[in-house]
C-alpha cells in the first residue's frame, strides 16, 4: 500500500477547503472547470506549472518549510510518484501525488455523480 497517494475525493477536499499547500502540475491540466471562481483563485494562487524535471527546483524556490502540503498531479499517474520521492529526497515531509493522476481523479469524480 501506498500512503503518499491520494484519490479524487481527498484531493477534491483540499481545494474546497482551500488548504495551505503547493500543487504541482507537470502536464497541461485544468481544474478550472470543475471548481467555482473562489477555488479558481486559490487554484492560481497555490499552483506551480512545470515538467518532472524541474519541480525540485520550483518548489525549493518557494522557501517553504519542510512540513507544508505538496501535492504533485499530472495525466495519467506515471511521474506522480518518482516526483514525490525526489521532494521527499530533497527534505520535505508532507508530499503526495494523485493516484492515476488527472485520468483517475476524472473518472472518480464522474463516477461520484452517478451513484
């Protein structure tokens, strides 16, 4: 089991809740359209747009300390968990990733609304 992995409806309570955290998106996802205009702006306000490579890098520069939420999304899931090991390497204690990235939570959420 994975404990730095989280689904659609953990994910989706830390944006409603606007929680202090740090979203990293390293593929082109918008969340825009499931959210209202109060999410939109913290949405904005926490995200951190880039490739695998360099989320270190940009996250590091936001001197944040050690225990704040990070949470690392992309498409399908695939660079999500080294991403996670790399900011965990590079000394922060709170990060995870969406498991099956943006697809998955995708597919959760609309199977939420069914049932």
């Amino acid at each position: 089991m994975n404990f730095n992995s989280i689904g659609y409806f953990q994910f989706n309570n830390l944006l409603q809740s606007r929680v202090p955290l740090v979203l990293v998106v390293l593929d082109e996802i918008d969340l825009k359209p499931w959210y209202n205009s109060l999410i939109h702006m913290h949405l904005e306000n926490v995200s951190v747009f880039c490739d695998s490579t360099r989320a270190v890098e940009l996250v590091n520069a936001k001197k944040l300390p050690s225990h704040f939420a990070i949470i690392i999304l992309d498409m399908h899931g695939q660079n999500s968990p080294r991403v996670t090991e790399d900011l965990e390497k590079a000394g922060y204690l709170n990060v995870y990733y969406v498991k099956n990235g943006f697809v998955g939570i995708s597919e959760e959420r609309q199977n939420s609304k069914i049932g």
